[in-house]
C-alpha cells in the first residue's frame, strides 16, 4: 500500500492509502442530493479514484431507505448520509447493514415545518391533531417527528402521515396539500419560506433527539475490502478538515455546490448549519465508542412501540464497526 502526500489546489489532502483494485474496478457510493458535503470537492478533484484505486460512482437517493435498499439489492456498496433510523430498520428485519463512520451533524438542517396560516406554536399545539403531515418514513425525520410531538403529549395516532421525500413534502406545504412537512437540506429552505419549524436544533437535542448522519456499507463488503472502506473514510476525513480549518472555503464552496445540485448562497447556508467532529471525536464513547449503539436501541424501541418496525432487537452494538476509521486515525 503506497502513502503520498496529495495537494491540489492548494489544499492538503493527507497521507492517504492507496488501494489495489482486489476483485472490483469500480463501486457505487450513494449520497443525497442538495446535500453539500466536503466530500463533493474531493469528489470533482477525482480524489478517490486514485486513494482507492477503483473507479468510484455516485448516485443520489431522496432518502435513506431507499439508499438501504440499493445496497440490498447490490446496485450501491457505500452509502454517505445514512441516519440511525433506516439502519435500525434494516438491521431490525434482518439485513446486514454497519455503520463505519460519522458524516455530519446537523441538528438545526432537519426538522417539521408548520404552516403558516395554521397558526400553531408550543402554546396551541393540541390544534395540531387531525392535520396531514408530510414526512419520508423509517428516516431520521420521521424518528424526529415521533418524539417531538411525544414531546408536546401527542400520539402519532392523531396526526395523518403521508409518505413523501422532503422535495415532494416542501411542495405540497407550499401549494396547502399538507399542513405540516418535514425534511432536511435544500427541501427544508424552501419548506421554511412557507411555515415555522415546530422546534429548534436544540430543543430537540435537549429531548433526546440525534440529528447525525453516517456512512454505512454491508458488512460482507466492509470485510471483504477494509483498505478501500479505510481509505475512503480518509478521503472524506481529510476533505472534512479542509472545509473545518477554513481556509480554503472559498475555493471549496463552488466546488461542493456544483457537486450538490445547488448554488454557492445555498451551499454556504447549508453548510453553516453542519458540524463535522474529528476521527477522535468519533471514536469517542459520545459517537461510535457506545453512543451510537444506545441511540439506535432507543430508536428501534419507540419504532417497535408505534409498529414502524416489528420487533427491535435486544442490542446493535453488531451494526457499528469502527475498524475502518480506527485504522484510518492511525495513519
């Protein structure tokens, strides 16, 4: 395995391992769209082609599921953006799915947005019973949506929730089909502009709700490749520091806002809103050190409460690996 410093355009990239091919050419990783991450500047630079040694695609999903989905049925080997609840679902019936890393935090850039014209707030939020919600189901939102309106003393029983992606939510609010929507990203701003949040980032925190997203793969891959998942995982890690240091922000914003699918003024916002934690924060017991496994039990049981999933499981400690990054911090 090679190590070499990789610069370009004026960014440093890190000592990153490059991979052989072993039994692939190519992988297909899945990202959502109007999602800017660091990672689309590495992405444009062609960064992981050469660290992985593979030539590697990107597709994007409206939502978490259907990135499970894919990886089930082969099409997708890696997965950026996946949150704790569509892996609890899949682990819970049965696939296996793990969790190698922490994408991004973002408490603040996920969220339910009322209707204006409903008039509904904390102190009234009882008017909230009957109306139509617009929400991607067995994804962070909808874990989000449960437990704040658990919150305010509300079952889900007394709302009516409609299966949509965030971008087919952010338009029905906007026409009046929904009284309330709930998403994250580009399909939040523009849900926003047509009602008020029902909480903020850190009311919700504050009852127990985890906005992160991670990258995920199946184990028979992870297993079966560890440089290439290690190596991607340093890829992403390096892009994520750049963007952090800020330095280098205004070549970089350009770039991830092309690679997203939206403009530079709404990249920046975006991306004010996201926290990217170091490779040792991560593998604190906060995140993948212990945190993440109890959050996703937490998950899984109020998921097997309300009849989202079966069953939950009496542990998910299985589902996270944190080999790849350990290996990755090593370096």
């Amino acid at each position: 395995m090679m190590i070499r410093q990789m610069l370009l355009g004026g960014i440093t990239l890190g000592m990153i391992s490059a991979c052989p091919a072993l039994a692939l050419d190519q992988i297909t990783v899945a990202v959502f769209p109007e999602w800017p991450l660091p990672l689309e500047y590495a992405r444009a630079k062609g960064l992981y082609d050469e660290a992985l040694g593979v030539k590697v695609n990107w597709r994007s999903f409206d939502t978490g599921t259907a990135m499970i989905a894919a990886m089930a049925s082969g099409d997708v080997q890696m997965a950026v953006g996946m949150a704790v609840p569509p892996v609890v679902t899949s682990a819970s019936a049965g696939q296996d799915i793990q969790i190698v890393d922490l994408a991004v935090s973002y408490s603040d850039n996920e969220n339910c947005v009322i209707r204006s014209d409903l008039d509904i707030s904390a102190e009234n939020i009882s008017d909230l019973a009957g109306k139509k919600v617009a929400l991607p189901l067995g994804t962070v939102t909808h874990f989000s949506f449960l437990k704040q309106i658990e919150h305010f003393g509300l079952k889900p029983e007394d709302v009516q929730v409609v299966d949509m992606a965030p971008a087919d939510g952010a338009a029905a609010l906007s026409q009046g089909a929904v009284d309330v929507a709930c998403g994250w990203g580009g399909a939040l701003l523009r849900m926003k502009e047509s009602g008020d949040m029902l909480m903020s980032g850190s009311e919700k925190e504050s009852v127990g709700i985890l906005v992160v997203d991670f990258v995920t793969a199946p184990r028979t891959f992870i297993d079966e490749n560890p440089d290439l998942v290690e190596a991607f995982l340093k890829v992403t890690d390096q892009a994520n520091v750049a963007w952090t240091q800020g330095a280098t922000r205004d070549e970089m914003l350009p770039v991830i806002a092309a690679g997203a699918g939206v403009d530079d003024a709404a990249a920046s916002t975006t991306l004010a809103l996201f926290t990217f934690p170091t490779i040792q924060e991560r593998l604190s017991e906060k995140w993948l050190g212990g945190g993440v496994q109890a959050y996703m039990k937490e998950v899984a049981d109020l998921f097997a409460q309300t009849g989202n999933i079966h069953a939950s499981l009496d542990s998910y400690d299985d589902f996270v690996n944190a080999g790849p990054l350990k290996a990755a911090s090593a370096e």
